[in-house]
C-alpha cells in the first residue's frame, strides 16, 4: 500500500471512530501520546487520545445509527519523508470541522500525531 492510501486509510478510520462512536477506531487512529487540540464554542479543547475516544464514545446514539449523512473530505495532503499532514473537512455534532491532521509513520505505520481543529460552521 502506498503511504497516501494508508494515510487515506487511518483518515477514515479517525472519521468513523467519530461516526460510529467508537472509541477503539478512535485509538486505533492515533498515536498513544497524540494531542487533539482547538476551540468549540469558544472554550479551547486539549485533550489526550483517552479523553478524545472517551469523547466520541459517550456521543450516543451515533451519527451512524442517527442515520445521518457522512461527510469526509480530504481537502490537501503532504508527505514528506516520515511525516505528512492532511487538512479534512468533516461534519461532526451538527459543525463542520477542518482539522489538520498531523501524521508520522513509525515501525512502518501510520497514525495520527496530533489534530487541531477549527469550527467552520
């Protein structure tokens, strides 16, 4: 697999975490020591992969079984070597999110290093 459809890969596996309200894809995704960062409804967000996957885990029902529409776009990527950043735009808890999405490829995988986010709408 090349490192775009990987990254592409652990892209989807993050967005289904959220919209399936799985903490396991959640932690699947990203990096033990990765950090989620940014501001949702003016107060700022920094949380760990635990509190993260805690986060989409109590969202209950899910987006999926709420039977919304998913939304996932993959905006830009760059990959440089061992490192790569994507900035997608998602649809989560009725906001549009672009997230930039750091990655690094460690014992030849890819997960996500850290994320911060904005809200657009």
């Amino acid at each position: 697999m090349s490192d775009q459809a990987a990254i592409e890969s652990v892209v989807q596996t993050y967005f289904d975490s959220m919209f399936e309200s799985s903490s396991d894809k959640a932690r699947a995704a990203f990096h033990p020591e990765a950090r989620i960062t940014g501001y949702l409804g003016g107060d700022l967000l920094n949380m760990s992969v635990d509190d993260f996957a805690g986060f989409v885990a109590d969202q209950q029902p899910s987006a999926k079984e709420k039977g919304d529409v998913p939304r996932l776009e993959i905006v830009s990527m760059d990959i440089a070597g061992e490192v790569a950043i994507a900035q997608v735009r998602d649809d989560y808890l009725g906001h549009t999110f672009l997230d930039q999405l750091s990655f690094m490829k460690i014992n030849d995988e890819w997960r996500i290093q850290n994320k911060i986010f904005h809200v657009e709408s």
